[in-house]
C-alpha cells in the first residue's frame, strides 16, 4: 500500500506540476501516516499533496487537486490535522534530494543523475520508512547520513570535514548495504 500511494502521488502531481519539493514532501507525510489512517486512501494522498503544497509554499489551486468545484473543507481541515498530529507539527521538511544537491555545491562537484533516481527510488518503496525525517523518530538513518553514504568515501570526508563532523565510516557501509542496495 506504501509503494502505491506513493506512486500514486507523484503521478498526480507530474500530472498537476507540482514541483518536487512538494512532491517529496507529500511522500515523506504519506509515508508516515498511510499504515493509520482510517480515510479513503485516494482522499488521504490528496491531501498529503495540498498539506505539502502549503508547507512548500507551492501556490495551487485546492479545486484542482480535488477536482471537484465544491471540495468539502471541513474533511480537508480534519484530515489535515490528523496528519499534522501525526507528524507531531514538524514542517520542517527536507528532503534527501535537496541535502544532496547542497553537499555536492559544498565539495564543487557536479551532481549525478543515477544518486537522484535511487533517491527518488527510495520515496517510492519501503526504503522511506528507514529515514529520519522528523526529531522525535528513532528508528532509522539520518538524511545526512543516507546523503553522504552517496558518494565516494574520499568525498564523503571532504563534507563532513567543511561541516565540522566526524565520520563513521561502519555506519556509511551499513547504509550502503542495507538501503542504497
């Protein structure tokens, strides 16, 4: 059901051209919400979409998303609250993607299409769950770890050098293995 919603919704929004920022965003809300919510599913990706789209700052029309001329706010606004419980009111959202393109300006590199296809493989499967996207999870990898494990471990060493961290090159395999594969 994880990996269908969340194709699902970047279908619709590659149809509404939603930008990926918000895109991403919808799939980490979706992801963290799908296994609980007792909604139409369909209802609740829309609405992952129009919460992104207003975390991200994506200006939209809601009557297109739910393509309707009367869409019913009052279960909009009830499903948005659950999710935003659900997520203990963390917007602040950012997604692998963007922590990458930020480390490669950071080491002057240019960025490669094949690390941006497995990112964006990894919203679309269970791979999703085992990032920590939000403070109060536990379970999981950091967004930072996931990106350095990336590149190359001389680069890797050259980001967490200009960022001041220490590297753990056993946890960089261990994603490697476990999440990149």
């Amino acid at each position: 059901m994880l990996a269908e919603g969340s194709k699902k919704i970047k279908q619709l929004c590659n149809k509404l051209r939603i930008p990926l920022k918000s895109r991403l965003t919808a799939q980490i809300i979706y992801s963290r919400v799908y296994a609980t919510h007792q909604h139409d599913n369909y209802f609740l990706i829309l609405c992952c979409i129009n919460l992104a789209c207003k975390i991200a700052e994506t200006p939209f029309d809601d009557k297109v998303i739910f393509s309707s001329d009367k869409p019913n706010y009052k279960e909009i606004k009830e499903v948005e609250k659950y999710i935003s419980i659900r997520i203990n009111h963390s917007f602040n959202i950012i997604p692998l993607h963007f922590i990458y393109l930020i480390f490669t300006k950071l080491i002057c590199k240019s960025y490669n299409h094949s690390s941006l296809d497995l990112l964006d493989e990894m919203h679309e499967d269970e791979r999703i769950l085992s990032i920590k996207y939000f403070h109060y999870e536990s379970r999981g990898f950091s967004a930072g770890d996931i990106v350095i494990s990336l590149f190359k471990d001389e680069d890797a060493k050259h980001i967490a050098e200009v960022l001041g961290l220490s590297l753990n090159y056993s946890g960089l395999d261990e994603i490697r293995e476990t999440i990149l594969n």
